[in-house]
C-alpha cells in the first residue's frame, strides 16, 4: 500500500513546474518540435524543449524506474535494480577518485546516480541539472536519504557551467549529454571545469554503424526516439568520439557496452518479452502491461482532475519513445550505453604548442 501512496503521489506531480492549467498547452508546444525531421528548431531551441519534457515526464520516470533514469548493463543473473547500480559503479571506478575529492555529475536527473557514487567513492558530488523541477525532488531525496551533505546541486545548462576552470577532480554523465546541441561545445565545458590529469567518463546514447540515413524505416525510430525522450538531435558513435577530441580529451578507452551484456539493454521495456515476477518484480511498471495500467491509470487521474490536462499525450509520447528505443536495439541502429572515458591532458595541447614555439624561439637564438 506504501508503494501504490508513493506512485500515486508521483503521478499526481505530473507537470512539474508548469503550472497545472497550462500543462495542456506545454505538452503541445513540446509535441510541435518534433512534427518535422529537421533538428535545427530544436537544436536552437534545445533549453525549452529539454526543459518542458523533464518538467512533463519526470513524474513517470520516477513512477517506473526509481531515482536512477537509465538503462544498464546487465547479466543473467542479476535483477534490473542491481544491474543498475552495477552500471553506476563501472562508470565511477573509471574516475579515479576518493574520499574528499570533488565529482561533477552533468545532467543528475532527481540525483540517483550522484547519492549512489558518492557513497561507493566517498566523493563530493555535485549534480548539474537545468530543471528546477528536477532539482527540487533531488534536494528531498537527499535530505531523506541523509545525502545533503556530501551530495548538492547546482541548476545550470551545461552548455555554460557556472564554474571556474579546473574545478572536479573527475567528472561523469550517465545518458545526459544526448540532450546537448552541440556535442563540442558541450564537452568543452566539461573540459575546462576538469582539472588537468581528471577523468570524464560517460554513457553515451548514440546511432550505430547500422543506422542508415536512407532507410524510412531507421529514420522513424531516430524521429521517434528524439519525440520520446527529448532529444534536439541524434549523433553517432563517431562524432561523439571525434567530439571529445576537439574538445580536447585524450581518449582511454571507448566501447559499447551493449555487445558485452547477456540480456539486451532494452529488454525491460520491451513490449515481447517474457516477465518473470521473481526476476523482474521491480521493474513491472516499464513492461508493456505495466505501461499499459500506467496510461489507463494516468488517463482516470486526468478525467477527475488530480493528473493535469495533457498527462496523457506525455504517456502516449513517452510510450511511442519506448517502442522506439526498443526498435533501435532490435535493429541495432541505436545504442544507450556508448563508454568512453576520456582524460584532461596534464599539460593543454594550446600550452605545448607554446612550450613548443619557445623552445624552438630558444634554439634558434
């Protein structure tokens, strides 16, 4: 009873920030941006379109998947909670940090990934997230979880992270930074508040080399894989590594988890599979019945007026992006857990190359 108060409080959150008689309108004005397979109103728009869709779908993320809004590698034997904190501590031990050091979490979401890193290294970690909505439910968790200490927030885009250079000693991103814009630009910054030697290791969402521009069908799922998960654009594997190189990374290793797992990254959400309630009791609600009773139980909400108008065009995009997802581990044009863990190099390639000219300069004379 406990579990169906917290999901009914949850979904009575539908929203957000947005105010609830205007939640209607906010869902339309999001559904416009993607009426047209052309990235650029998005890409130039990216802040509102990210904005509106964490204000409009957090609630159902927190519903079905917990704290943590993300997928994971994972084995047999392994449940989809464990497989998830799993996921987490890889990405972490790929940091290098300890006790004291300071940690950047871009993109936290409501704080999940952050409180259960912080915890397995004993960092400092501070969540980057530009949705006040979002932040408001990872400062409660935090205070109910006893995090608020050594875990923070700080709301920012991190196209522009209000921080000086050579902050974190390591910094991360879990299926976050595929909201960005612009892949560079974004890991520009990451590059700048790292301190030189520092880690940044990532889970990249990404298109494979089975992706084909040409195909309708591989179009369709990129479209709505954008749709349902508020992304302004889709990039490849390749252009998020050469990305990291213009920004300046030295690239340690690169790998896509999903050829590695037993158990397919999308299967929790896969309408086909086969449930089993000792193995997957926790993740029912991500199944196609427990997505189902969520639609028809968020479509009874908004009918009495405790869920607000437009609740159910989110649930209606939010399951067309799951199908999608599904659709692009299927074919193997799409990938959630691209690794890469990059490092900020001790000396800049900009200062080498003026150590460089000096010497040079030096041995002229």
């Amino acid at each position: 009873m406990a579990s169906d108060a917290k999901g009914l409080t949850q979904l009575s959150l539908m929203g957000g920030k947005i105010a609830k008689g205007d939640t209607a309108r906010a869902t339309k004005a999001y559904e416009d941006y993607f009426k047209h397979e052309d990235d650029s109103t998005r890409t130039g728009n990216y802040a509102d379109v990210v904005n509106k869709y964490y204000d409009l779908a957090t609630s159902f993320y927190e519903y079905g998947w917990g704290e943590s809004f993300h997928f994971a590698h994972r084995y047999r034997w392994e449940t989809l909670r464990e497989s998830i904190a799993r996921h987490e501590h890889y990405l972490a031990s790929k940091l290098g940090v300890r006790g004291g050091d300071k940690v950047l979490d871009v993109g936290c979401g409501v704080g999940g990934p952050l409180r259960e890193i912080a915890a397995f290294t004993g960092a400092s970690v501070t969540g980057l997230n530009n949705n006040a909505f979002q932040i408001s439910r990872g400062e409660t968790m935090n205070r109910r979880t006893g995090r608020h200490d050594d875990c923070d927030f700080v709301k920012a885009d991190f196209m522009n992270i209000p921080k000086p250079d050579n902050t974190y000693d390591g910094v991360y991103q879990i299926e976050a930074t595929c909201h960005a814009p612009d892949a560079v630009g974004c890991y520009s910054e990451i590059f700048r508040v790292l301190k030189p030697g520092g880690i940044f290791a990532s889970y990249e969402w990404c298109l494979t080399d089975e992706y084909d521009e040409k195909n309708p069908e591989h179009r369709a799922i990129r479209q709505d894989i954008l749709l349902g998960n508020g992304l302004p654009t889709a990039r490849t594997t390749h252009e998020v590594l050469d990305a990291l190189k213009k920004a300046g990374f030295e690239i340690l290793e690169e790998e896509d988890l999903v050829k590695t797992a037993d158990i397919p990254w999308y299967e929790p959400i896969d309408p086909y599979r086969r449930w089993s309630p000792f193995r997957d009791f926790w993740s029912f609600k991500t199944t196609s019945w427990g997505r189902n009773i969520t639609h028809y139980f968020v479509l009874a909400l908004e009918k009495v007026g405790i869920a607000p108008k437009g609740s159910v065009n989110v649930s209606t995009f939010l399951k067309k992006g799951a199908d999608a997802l599904v659709a692009g581990g299927k074919t193997g044009t799409y990938t959630v857990m691209y690794l890469t863990v990059a490092r900020k190099p001790e000396v800049s390639k900009k200062l080498k190359k003026s150590f460089s000219r000096k010497a040079s300069s030096a041995a002229a004379q």
